[in-house]
C-alpha cells in the first residue's frame, strides 16, 4: 500500500529531487519499481495518489506496466497531508482485506 509514493522516471529524475535517493545509477536500475512491475502479479497492493502531485505522472507510468492497474487510484489531490489523511481508511480497508485474504 502506497499514497503518494515518490516513483521516478529515471536516475536524473530522482537525483533532481533528492540527490541521495539511490547511491548509484545502478543501485537505480536493481530498484526502479517501474522496471519491475509485472513482479507485483498476484500480490496485494494498493497506490493513491492525486492527480496534482508532482509524483502523478510517473505513477501513471507504473500503473500502465502493473500487471492490474486498477490498483492505482489517481484522484483530486496533492502531495500533502489532507490527501493522505483522506486515504488512510480506504488504505486501511485494503489491508484489512489483504490480511484476511
């Protein structure tokens, strides 16, 4: 489960946001979740995030690779604290459901 999560288009993306996201271009590559979506086939998962964060456009990315994209919510938002409040229940309902499976 993930709200707003910072997914990246690339190394240079992340390095312009947090020049100590990744050690390396090649730590990068062995964590790029976008990369390695089709990994999370069969696996509970759950992503919100609001159409106005700066994350949105490479969540998208990810959505469009994820083996089930309708895990994705993309819906009015931002990156702050009222959109992760306003996430925290149905975050919760999905764990729930998850752990009960």
């Amino acid at each position: 489960m993930a709200t707003s999560p910072a997914i990246f288009h690339s190394y240079a993306d992340a390095r312009g946001v947090n020049a100590g996201a990744f050690d390396s271009a090649r730590e990068w590559a062995r964590y790029d979740v976008t990369a390695r979506a089709r990994e999370l086939a069969g696996l509970p998962a759950r992503i919100a995030i609001g159409a106005a964060d700066p994350f949105a456009p490479a969540v998208r990315t990810l959505r469009d690779r994820l083996p089930n994209p309708g895990v994705v919510q993309v819906t009015t938002g931002c990156h702050d604290n009222a959109f992760w409040a306003s996430m925290a229940p149905p975050h919760v309902r999905a764990i729930s459901v998850a752990l009960t499976g």
